[in-house]
C-alpha cells in the first residue's frame, strides 16, 4: 500500500477536527472538555475551560488549513 495514502488520512483527519473545533462559539471548548473527561476521568482540573473562543477558533482554523495542505500535497504524490 501507498503511504502516501495514510498522508492524505492524516491530512483529512486533521481538516475534520479543525471544523470540530472551529464551528461555533463554544462547541470546541466542549469537545476539547469532553475529550479530556473521558481519556483522564473527572478527578484532573480540566485547563481547557479557561481558556477563551478565540483559541479554539484560532486552533481549528489551522488544522483546517494544514489538514487541507496536507491532503492537497497528498494528491500530488498520487
């Protein structure tokens, strides 16, 4: 198998939690807090409720665009 087809997984995996992460006000936060909940349970202060929007939106929008380059540069190799 072509690893350059694992490039372009990568690549759409990071573009799709960019959107999870980017989609309205609020819901990045939610997910990043629901993520954290179920991988170290409810006893670990969970940091990514202070932080504001504005980083979840900043965050997603650069896995966006990183997942779509990837997966772009991906499809060169094909």
């Amino acid at each position: 198998m072509n690893p350059v087809w694992g490039l372009l997984a990568v690549g759409l995996l990071f573009a799709f939690l960019g959107l999870a992460l980017a989609a309205e006000p609020g819901e990045g936060r939610d997910f990043m807090s629901r993520a954290h909940r179920q991988v170290f349970g409810e006893g670990v202060r969970n940091r990514f409720d202070d932080l504001p929007d504005v980083v979840f939106r900043a965050l997603g929008v650069l896995f966006m665009f990183g997942g779509a380059l990837m997966s772009i540069a991906s499809l060169g190799f094909l």
